[in-house]
C-alpha cells in the first residue's frame, strides 16, 4: 500500500481473531488535517484503501490500540510542544465491522489518562478514565454528548493501594520534603479493557517498579501485580492479548485465561 507521504509516519493496529488466529493491519497516516488509512488482511494477503478523514491539528500520534471491534488511535495532546490556545484531546475510532470512522472529542481534561472500550451493556462506544485516582466510565447520552455512568475511588476502595502511597509519603517526609497528595502516587495509566476488566498502571515516584492493576467492574475485585523491575527509566506499557497455544491449556481454560504482554520503549 502506497501511502500519500513518505516523509510522514504510518501508525498501525494490530486486530487478532481469537477465533482462527487470522490478523488484520490497519495502517493511519496522519498529515495536514486529513487522515489516510488501509487494512491488511492475512487471509487475503492484500491491502485495500479505507475512506478518507478531516481530523483536526494536532495529533502526536503512537501506535494505535485494539478495542473489541474498534481500533482507535489517541491524539495525545498533553505531549504537543507547542502552545494551543484550547487543550483539546481527540480519538480517531475505527469500526472493523463497517469500516466508518468515528471522531471523538474526549469530554474530560486532555491530561487525563484513558482509553477508548467496546462495551456492549453501556451501548458499545465508551470511554473509560482516570482521574485523581478515581476510574470513571463515560457512555454516550441520547444527545450524541458524554455523561459519566459509573466511577471507583481506588484509594477508598482498595485498602492496599492507600498503603503503598502511605509509604511513599514517609520516604518523602524523611527527607523533609513537602509533596501533593497526588505526588505520593503517580497517576494512574488506563491501558485497557476486556472482558469486564479494566487494565491499569500505576508507579510510585520513589521507586523505579510499578504495579499492573486488574479491576473487575462486576465482583470489584482488583489484582495487583508488581513489577519489581531494576531499571532506573521506564517507557509507556502497552497491552496485547493472546490465548495461549491450545495443547497447553483445556479448551475452558483457553476461553477465558489471557496473557498479558507489556513492552517497554
């Protein structure tokens, strides 16, 4: 597939059918207010065109991001250099079962991390959030805008996560440093959700491992998985879910268990 311009990136998502271990590629490019893009498909072995889109400035694009039966691409705003008179976050969605595109104008800070969600019992299209902590699901009203449907405290609601950002602020008063409250603990980085479970991150500024968090919105039961990791810079964690090769699991097993990959730029 020959894209317009050389000079500019192409961004791809990768969509893996569970099913028959078929992929599709969809390749975006973005440049001067429009977007072009294409789809590979493995069963055909052939690229073929997607319609064109006018999508605002600016956009620093990274790779884009599987949601159920969306890929969605992020405009990440809060890393543009320059200076906008309004901060105005955008995702681009693409429906891989009727290949229409669909502009999003995120209703919420652009600093605020977040991701786009195939949710079926909320109508499909969502988005979910984090704020101070706080994990929010955004669902489409009967106007076509954005109202919150349901939010979690963590820190409230998960005793554990209250103690790691505790000992984090000892350290620091040891040192007698004065800190915000929401310097004890980053933010938390949405990475994901499937299959009633919304996959988070979160680090502490005192120390160089952060934590994997898996919260199940119907039992609210939260796994929390360290990663005790002994480097002094990290890059941004990315999720990417496969089944496991089916002689070593049950076919029980295959539906349900999920392997988790991060990678690290």
């Amino acid at each position: 597939m020959q894209f317009d311009f050389e000079f500019v990136a192409v961004h791809y998502a990768l969509l893996v059918d569970d099913a028959d271990a078929s992929f599709r590629v969809v390749g975006a490019q973005f440049w001067n207010g429009r977007v072009r893009a294409a789809i590979f498909s493995s069963r055909t072995g052939q690229w073929a065109p997607l319609p064109f889109l006018r999508a605002p400035e600016p956009w620093r694009m990274r790779g884009g991001m599987r949601a159920g039966r969306f890929a969605y691409w992020q405009s990440n705003t809060r890393l543009e250099r320059y200076i906008y008179s309004e901060e105005i976050e955008r995702s681009l969605v693409l429906d891989t079962t009727t290949m229409e595109w669909t502009l999003i104008q995120v209703p919420f800070s652009a600093k605020e991390s977040y991701c786009v969600a195939d949710m079926a019992e909320h109508g499909g299209l969502c988005l979910v959030a984090s704020k101070d902590q706080v994990v929010q699901i955004w669902v489409r009203d009967n106007d076509g805008g954005w109202v919150i449907k349901k939010q979690i405290s963590l820190l409230k609601q998960f005793v554990l996560l209250k103690r790691l950002r505790q000992v984090s602020k000892k350290k620091r008063k040891k040192k007698k440093k004065r800190l915000r409250q929401d310097e004890w603990m980053k933010r938390v980085r949405i990475l994901a959700v499937r299959d009633g479970c919304v996959y988070m991150e979160f680090w502490s500024i005192t120390k160089p491992n952060s934590y994997l968090l898996v919260l199940n919105w119907e039992t609210m039961k939260l796994r929390v998985i360290a990663n005790n990791t002994t480097d002094k810079y990290r890059g941004p964690a990315f999720p990417f879910f496969m089944t496991w090769a089916p002689p070593l699991l049950s076919p029980a097993e295959q539906q349900r268990l999920l392997l988790q990959v991060f990678l690290s730029g």
